[in-house]
C-alpha cells in the first residue's frame, strides 16, 4: 500500500471522529480539534523501537503552541499504562471509548489502518498536508514546522 497524501486523506475522512477520545480526561476528540484548525497526529506503540528513539522529537514537539494528538497502536493496556507512567509523555492519547465509558486501543486494521509506525501527519483545515513517516522523516519534521510558520 502506497502511503501518500492521498492515501492518507481518504483514511482521515473515514475516521469516525466521534468515537475519539483523550486517554487523559475522556474529552472528545472532535472538542480539540475542528475542521478549519492546524494539527499535528502522531502514530506511535510503546512497542515500536523506532517511536521510542523519536521519543524526544516527539515529547518537546507535543508541548507547542500547534494542537498536537497522539494515537497508539498498542495492544496490551497494561504495558501502555506501565510505559506511559514511566516515560511520562507530554502528549495525551487518543483512544475509542466504550459504550460502558472504558477507553480501548484503536484497531491499525480498522478504518484507522495506518500503514507505518512512527508517522505524523500534518492536518489543516480537515486535509492532510504533509506525512512524515519513520525516524529519518520524522526527523525533518521540526524543520518543516519551523518554515511553515508553526513553531
């Protein structure tokens, strides 16, 4: 699967944004971020040995002024919980909440079907702008932010 723009635009406009919500507060989603607004996501699993290199980008990138959300692609909430409270990321999750008011990963093989682990995607006014994917892409991501007038 090829993982462009596009690609990533048609897997966006099937979230179902709704059932979105901060792992921290169970505020929703949709409440932080709007269709006209700048945000950052960034895809990421306490698992994933290259997320965990980009750990520092990532954590000083989450604390700007641009709306910054993170997904996990984790399956086991204990070691999720365990890295969380170890690592203490600036970031908050995004996870499904239950109909019973629990929070649940979000499934890579639903609608959310990233292809790569890390990837950040830069979305503005409800279209992805930009992907960055892996360590070396993820890399360039300060720089773009700082050029486009983000950071």
């Amino acid at each position: 699967m090829a993982y462009t723009v596009g690609k990533s635009q048609k897997l966006y406009s099937n979230w179902d944004i709704d059932k979105l919500y901060f792992v921290d507060d169970k505020k929703p989603f949709n409440s932080v971020v709007s269709s006209e607004s700048t945000f950052i996501v960034y895809f990421w699993a306490s698992w994933c040995p290259h997320c965990e290199n980009i750990y520092p980008i990532m954590n000083s990138l989450s604390s700007l002024n641009v709306p910054f959300v993170a997904m996990t692609f984790d399956t086991e909430m204990e070691k999720y919980k365990d890295y969380v409270s170890t690592k203490k990321p600036l970031w908050s999750d995004i996870m499904f909440l239950s109909s019973e008011g629990d929070i649940e990963f979000v499934s890579r093989k639903e609608a959310y079907a990233i292809p790569s682990i890390p990837s950040v995607w830069i979305i503005k006014n409800g279209k992805v702008q930009k992907i960055f994917k892996g360590e070396k892409g993820i890399a360039k991501l300060p720089a773009y932010l700082k050029k486009a007038s983000l950071l």
